[in-house]
C-alpha cells in the first residue's frame, strides 16, 4: 500500500526542468492594457486638439507629457519587485 501511494506522488509531480523554469512575473510593455490605454489617451488628446480651439498646443503636449511619465511611473511600480529571469526575447514567446 506504501509502495502503491509512493509511486503516485512520483507520477503526479512535475518534472524536473519544468519545476526550475523561472518566468517573469510582469508581462512586456506591449502586451499590458495599460500601454494601448496610454496610446488611445494621446491619439484622443492631439485629435481633440487639432480639432478644438479650446485646447491649444502647449496644453496638449503638456496632457501628453503628464500621461507618458504616468505610465513610466506605473510600470517601474509594477517591475520594481520583479526580477528579470530569462535570457531570451520576450516577444517571441507568443
């Protein structure tokens, strides 16, 4: 019965190369909704400002500014805690 419950356990656990295997725990910067929300925010901000004479120049650019270094801001929170464990480019991990 021993035998019969040790030889289970052997089977179900994972193999040695999988268990080891270390992954990032951050996704890469394109595939974050954050990143197409930011994009989307500075296409709507230089449209409404090439559209409206309310919005003038300097004040777009400065919305655009404010939301690039957000999203730096919230990326290096959200990687500050990580560390980069694999060698290979993560984009070709699709």
């Amino acid at each position: 019965m021993a035998t019969m419950e040790t030889s289970e356990r052997a089977r179900t656990k994972a193999p040695a190369h999988v268990s080891d295997r270390t992954t990032d725990e951050t996704k890469h910067s394109l595939k974050t909704t954050e990143f197409w929300a930011m994009a989307g925010l500075i296409v709507a901000i230089l449209a409404a400002s090439a559209y409206s004479d309310s919005l003038d120049d300097v004040r777009a650019w400065t919305l655009v500014a404010a939301i690039g270094i957000g999203y730096m801001i919230s990326r290096g929170l959200a990687k500050s805690g990580t560390k980069y464990a694999g060698g290979e480019d993560p984009l070709n991990n699709r």
